[in-house]
C-alpha cells in the first residue's frame, strides 16, 4: 500500500510513474518490438504513411486483411504522451492479424510540441478520416481501439467517436490530477480544465464495451489487480495469437458482434453509423494466460484509484 500521495516527495511521486526505470529490461522490450515493428512494416509497402492531418506525425499505418469486414484493431501507442511513435508498434497486429482482423495505427504529435487538449483533438481528426477513407483501404470491420500506456488513456476518451465500436485499454492512467506533481508534467504542462474534461474517471463514458487491462507487477499507482505481469510484458502478450490481449480484443469483437451493430457496413456504404446498442460490462473478466497467469479486466465501474478490481470472473 502506498503512503497518502501528499506524503510522499517529489523523488518518490517520479518513480510512483516511471515504469521505465521500475522494469529492469524495458529496453529490450522496445528494441525487440521495433525491430518485429520494422519487419512487419517492410511488408506492407504502399499503405503505411498516410496522412490524415498536416502534423509531421498524423499519419496512419493500416493493415487491410483478406476480409474486408473483418474486425479491425486500432493501436494508439503509449509514452506519456511524450515519446514513442506508432512505427514501433506495428509488431502487435500480429496476434489479431493470426485471427484474420485488420489493424491500424495513427501517430500523434507529442508534448510538449502539443498539449493533451491537440493530441486528443488530432486522434479525433484520425478517426475521422479512417471513417471517411478506410472503404478504399480495405477496412470495413468493427473497430476495437486499443492503447496501452498514455494510449489506454487516449483510448478511452475515443469511445464515444462514432467509429469506435469497444475499446481495450492496457496499462493505462484514467485521473491525471497526480501527474501535475511529477516529473511528467514538465512537458505535459497540463490545465486544470485538461485535468477536469481529459481525466476519463471524471467524464461520463460511451455506454460501450470497454476492457481494461493491467500487470500485477505494474507500479502501484497503477495497479488495479493481477496478472503477473509488468508494464512491458503485458503489453507483449498481444503480439501472440493466443495471448491474453489478443483474446481480450476477440471477445470484445464478440460482444460487439452480439449488440447486433450494423455500424461495418452501414459506414463503408456512406451511410451513419449506429452504436452497438450494449451498456458498459457489468463484471470484469479474468483470462488465464497459457502460462497461468491471469489479467485484470475490468471495466469503469470500479474506482481504479482505490486499488479495488471489479467482480471477476473466471471463463
């Protein structure tokens, strides 16, 4: 249990978020995916670049697959919102990509070049040019919007964009009041009305589906529940076909599936959209790993600041 955050010093509040510094081998972690991200890239001549807005990094990777209408994977990478950059996370389409779905990564320029407010207004811009374009690129799906990291975070707030069918969010931070007294704020620089509208747990949400994942071995002031693992490796397990993310994005497709939404093809025949009809999960859901390990899933019905997860349920 941490001690009361006003307790804590400056040094202290700094490693409560810096999960680089608390796994030991997170740059191996980042130098294998950019090195699978490079070779999964490689293959994709033609569809990789696209831009949907004027910033340097608002462009779009997409992975069209052989089914037009299968679901499609929407990965916003993590970083704080500060570093990183979607060519390094083109690896972790191949888990969903092995289920024969699509998938597509948006940039987005970073702080302090831009602040939360843009970022989030230019992932809006992304998804509304994928929902105009993604006909003529093959990709008519549902589309599950994932995120890990500050991309958990800009995940959730794009639920309620009409494309977004469900949401899988991982490792993500869901109130930023706390950041204001960290390092992460030195180029955050964030308002009190970012830290009111932008902080997803103060914001009533799309009454969508919505998986939230974490590691047991995350920092404590992101830790919900377990999994045993850290904020790197959980991550990976959406590289595998039969890792815990990617069955946490084939069950959120499943749901979506079963809300009967017709938003696929109404979309890519120029036609609105409908949300699926389903409210947000009323329990989480716990996926054991081949492993044995299990994920935290919840969803935002529980208070993520109080440590406490949700019912879960084993399947």
């Amino acid at each position: 249990m941490m001690p009361a955050w006003e307790m804590l010093s400056r040094a202290e509040r700094d490693a409560a978020y810096n999960n680089s510094a608390a796994v030991a081998d997170s740059a191996r972690h980042l130098a294998r995916w950019t090195a699978a991200s490079a070779a999964r890239r490689a293959g994709q001549p033609g569809l990789l670049d696209i831009p949907y807005g004027p910033g340097a990094r608002c462009k779009w990777d997409l992975f069209p697959a052989v089914d037009r209408y299968a679901p499609c994977l929407v990965h916003i990478h993590g970083g704080y919102w500060q570093r990183n950059s979607r060519e390094v996370f083109a690896c972790l389409s191949e888990g969903v990509a092995q289920h024969g779905w699509s998938a597509a990564l948006p940039g987005y320029t970073l702080a302090p070049q831009a602040s939360l407010t843009a970022i989030v207004a230019e992932l809006r811009r992304a998804l509304d040019w994928l929902l105009v374009h993604r006909a003529e690129h093959g990709i008519c799906g549902p589309m599950i919007v994932s995120g890990w990291s500050a991309g958990a975070h800009l995940a959730v707030l794009l639920l309620d964009h009409p494309l977004t069918a469900a949401a899988l969010a991982v490792s993500g931070i869901y109130e930023l009041g706390p950041l204001r007294d960290t390092y992460l704020d030195d180029n955050l620089r964030l308002t009190d009305g970012e830290i009111a509208t932008l902080s997803p747990l103060r914001r009533q949400q799309a009454a969508k589906p919505v998986t939230i994942a974490y590691g047991t071995r995350e920092l404590p002031s992101c830790l919900i529940a377990g999994a045993g693992d850290d904020h790197f490796s959980m991550l990976e397990t959406l590289r595998h076909p039969a890792g815990l993310l990617t069955r946490c994005a084939l069950r959120l497709s499943h749901d979506v599936a079963g809300a009967g939404s017709d938003a696929p093809r109404a979309a890519c025949a120029g036609q609105p959209t409908r949300e699926g009809a389903q409210s947000e999960m009323a329990a989480a859901r716990v996926v054991p790993t081949a492993e044995g390990n299990a994920g935290a899933v919840r969803t935002p019905g529980s208070d993520a600041r109080d440590g406490t997860a949700a019912q879960e349920e084993q399947r």
